[in-house]
C-alpha cells in the first residue's frame, strides 16, 4: 500500500510540504504520496480529513503547520493517538524564536506569503530543480546558478531541492560511463558547476539496496568494477570541465550543500 505524508495547515501547506518534500527524498521509496489539508480553520474540519486517512490503511503519518495556538493545541491532541505519527512543524519554531527574544507572535496563518518576492523566488527555485532533474531540459543550464554532475546515486536530487528551498536554481545532470553529456555543459561557467564524488564500495552498497528484486537483471549496475570505472568516467569529465570536485560520502545533505554553497557564495563576491 502506498504511504502517504499528510499535511495539515491554517495556510496553504507550501511551508511543510518543503521540508516533508526534503525529508522523502531521503527514503528509497518512490511511492510515497503526500496529500494536503489546506486553510484548515476549525477542529472539525480536521477530524473529517483525519479520519478520512486513517479508513485507507497504512501508516498514519500527519505533519501540522497551524499558527493559531488554539487550534495547534487542538490538533496536537486529535493526533496523540497510539497508531498517529504526528509533528508540529511550526510550533517548536515559534516557541524558540519567542522565549529567546521576548518577541510576541502574530499566530496568524498565511504570514510567509506575504513576504512577496523572496517566497516567489523560493517557489521558483523549487520548480526549476524540477524542471531540470536528471538531466531534463540541457538547452537551459545556462539559467541555473548551480549544476550538479555526477554518477547514479550520488545524491544529486536530493541536493537540488534541498538548495532550492534556499533559493538557489540548482540543475542536475549525470554522468554516464561512455555517454558524452551534453554539449550545454560546457557552455557553463566552472565555477557553477560542481562535480559530486563518492566512494566505490558505498556507492555500489547504495546501488544494490536500490536495485531490490531488480539485482539480477542488472547486477553490473552494483558491481564495484562497474561503480569505480564509473566514477573514474565521471572525474575525467569534471577534469574537462575545471570544476569543483565535493564529496558526498557518509555527510549529511545539508553539509555537502553549505560546502557547494560556500564556494559558490564566495564566487560571485
């Protein structure tokens, strides 16, 4: 059955459905949905949608943005149920920013949208990652701010989004053993490009895990002969290229992107 992650939020849920988004991306599951309870402004209304997920089966997973405190400290106690698996994604937030500054909070839902050309900025971003996954669209690298090159599995997706929800217009193009990128990429500036290495043996444990009942249809894929040939493919290219060269082996998403974001930053003072 296919798991869904189920946001409920007094906006329109773009806030939590970034970081639901970035946290899935994750898991090596391709299946997982993820649906939205928007302008919710009354209990009532999120029992119904509560319900309504909990009678399809499978795991009961809710994320909750809701400013309003009334109704935040509602839906926490809707969903503290033993077969719920709920986070308040906006109200730790609030809470910090208020005991550590004194500061009174509005707890009014819909407020970041309002920030206008930085939240449309962010919104673009996240559809130009999309756009421009996986090789898609090669006509257009010369939009991106960033591109990420790199063999299958090395966390270029991942890395993508995650630098889109900051902002930044990250494309993504793999390289593959005996197949020449596209010639767009070396129209690009080295210093937006920035080429994702990882280690053999990782890379081919992370490659078998993928494969699941596929591995004998396409065991070379895994194999560390395979995955290290692969690699030396990939670096010989960024060679060409004169680009940076970022590993990603056993570093968080979020360390490999301040590591790319730093040169990057840095490049364009």
């Amino acid at each position: 059955m296919q798991p869904y992650l189920n946001i409920i939020s007094d906006s329109v849920g773009d806030s939590a459905a970034v970081i639901v988004e970035a946290a899935a991306s994750q898991f090596d599951c391709e299946d997982m949905g993820i649906r939205r309870l928007p302008n919710a402004s009354s209990l009532e209304q999120v029992a119904v949608f509560v319900q309504s997920c909990l009678e399809e089966g499978g795991p009961a997973i809710f994320f909750y943005t809701i400013a309003d405190v009334e109704l935040r400290s509602a839906v926490a106690q809707l969903l503290d149920q033993p077969s719920i698996y709920a986070l308040d994604v906006l109200g730790p937030a609030i809470d910090t920013i208020a005991t550590a500054t004194g500061l009174k909070p509005a707890n009014k839902p819909g407020l970041i949208r309002k920030t206008g050309a930085e939240y449309y900025h962010r919104v673009e971003a996240m559809e130009f990652a999309v756009d421009h996954d996986d090789g898609r669209n090669p006509e257009q690298l010369k939009n991106a701010d960033i591109v990420l090159i790199g063999s299958s599995r090395t966390s270029k997706t991942p890395l993508a989004i995650y630098m889109a929800t900051l902002g930044y217009k990250v494309a993504n193009v793999p390289l593959v053993p005996g197949v020449e990128p596209p010639a767009q990429l070396f129209d690009v500036e080295p210093r937006r490009i920035f080429g994702l290495m990882s280690n053999a043996a990782l890379l081919a444990n992370i490659r078998n895990l993928r494969l699941g009942n596929a591995k004998e249809v396409a065991a070379r894929y895994a194999s560390i002969e395979y995955v290290q040939e692969d690699l030396d493919d990939s670096r010989q290219i960024m060679r060409r290229l004169g680009c940076l060269v970022v590993r990603t082996d056993n570093r968080a998403i979020e360390e490999t992107a301040q590591e790319i974001l730093r040169y990057y930053d840095a490049s364009q003072s």
